[in-house]
C-alpha cells in the first residue's frame, strides 16, 4: 500500500514552484494546496498543475500532512508555530530564522509536544551528512566560505573583496539572502556562535560557491559546490530547490538513503 499524503506549499516564486511540479509528479501525493501573497503567482501555478490548489494557510492547514515554506524568514515567523501545533510536519527552505535562538528553541519544544516534524533542507550545500556525524564524536572547526559576484551583493568590486570574516550568527544577520545555508551548518555541527563564515565577492567567477571546512576527532572534511543559478531566478541555487524536492521524496520513500 503507498503511503499518500498532502503537501501544503507557502511561497510559489523560484523553488516553491519548482517543488510543486515535482510534487505534483509523485504518486505518493494525493493533493497540493498553495499560497502565495502575490495572488496572481499561486493562482498561475494552479492553474498549470492538476493537483494544486489555490487556498490561504489557514484554509487548507486542516487538509494537510506536510507543509513545505519557501516564502521567507518572515512567513516562518507567521505560520511555523501555527503549523506544528496543528500537529503537521514542516519543510523549511528559509532557515535564517532560525537563528533566532529563542524562537527555533520554542518551535521545537512545540513540535515535541505535538509529535511532529520540523526539516531543514540542505539547500545549496554538500557534505552535511558528515558534518552532523563528525559532531557526535567532536568537532573542532567548522567553516563556510561563500563566494559570490559583486552584483549579488548590490555592490562592484574590481578585485576580490572579503566583505565579512566572523561567526554565522553575525553573517546570517548581516547578509540573510546570501548566506541563508550558515544557519544549517551550525544547527547540524558546532553552533551559530563557533561556526565561522567567510563572505567573498569575487567579479571574475561564474558560479556561486559554498565551501565547508572541519576538523575534528573524526579527521578533515572539505566540501565544495559551485552552483548554477535557478532558470526562473538568478539569485537563487538551482540545487537548493533539488534538495528540497530531494528531501520531500526521502520523507513519502520507505528506503531511507543517508543521515
């Protein structure tokens, strides 16, 4: 027997949309619901899929197993809380807020009591299976370096600029659209306050690149991807939106690949 379920989707830009078309492709999944606060964006998606519909948070959370937020830190504010005390599992793509140590710890503590799921999609990085089993033995060090076009900071640099050198918790804060992947590493090693990010502009590169570096007892992990952008936004990953369609599969899949 197949495991069915529902999928509400918050946020239909760039991954949103491309999470629903793959989610509308899965036998696994019964029925989408989706909401956008542009209207006319969830409406469109609606109307090109069989499966989605077009409904407020509020209206179809009753209807759901599994909401999916591809919005913004600010959407996750609004609904997380009401989503996990509705005791539905929940995807989050915009984890910079969860830097916010007394709201992730209080969403958390919510999902415990009403026995549901919070996931983090590993977004637009490689090698988080090894850093979250290097932390069970000990980490020393962990370091993200992100290296990006000037334009993707809104600035021109001629040479290659170091814009920032400190902790993921400064860097989720100072550059929320540009290093949103800090907040995941430190959630799945050493902390926002031990983990160091280092912010690269760089005019002669043709690819965002995100480069993690650890030391620890388990020995030296060095992961790097250089990311094509998403066809319908250039400032997003395409491999973010392919972790998230990635991790919507793994949870309808009775095989379970990796930590």
């Amino acid at each position: 027997m197949v495991l069915m379920i529902t999928l509400g989707i918050i946020g239909c830009g760039a991954i949103g949309s491309d999470v629903a078309k793959a989610a509308d492709e899965m036998k696994e999944i019964a029925e989408i619901y989706a909401y956008d606060g542009v209207e006319e964006r969830g409406r469109k998606l609606a109307e090109e899929l069989g499966k989605v519909k077009f409904q407020p948070v509020d209206v179809f959370l009753p209807e759901v197993d599994v909401v999916f937020e591809a919005a913004s830190q600010q959407a996750v504010y609004e609904y997380a809380e009401r989503i996990v005390e509705a005791e539905k599992d929940l995807i989050v793509m915009s984890i910079g807020a969860f830097f916010d140590d007394e709201f992730r710890e209080r969403l958390v503590e919510k999902a415990r009591v009403h026995n549901c799921k919070i996931y983090l999609p590993s977004g637009a990085v490689a090698g988080l299976d090894g850093i979250k089993a290097a932390s069970i033995g000990g980490l020393d060090t962990v370091t993200l370096v992100t290296t990006k076009s000037p334009e993707a900071f809104g600035k021109h640099f001629d040479r290659r600029t170091i814009l920032f050198d400190g902790s993921a918790r400064e860097a989720v804060q100072l550059f929320p659209r540009n290093v949103n992947v800090a907040s995941c590493l430190s959630m799945a090693g050493i902390g926002l306050d031990r983990t160091k990010v280092k912010v690269v502009a760089d005019p002669v590169i043709r690819f965002n690149s995100h480069k993690i570096l650890a030391h620890g007892k388990f020995g030296r992990l060095r992961a790097e991807v250089e990311n094509l952008p998403n066809p319908k936004n250039p400032s997003t990953s395409y491999l973010a939106s392919l972790s998230a369609i990635a991790l919507l599969k793994k949870i309808v899949n009775p095989l379970q690949i990796g930590i």
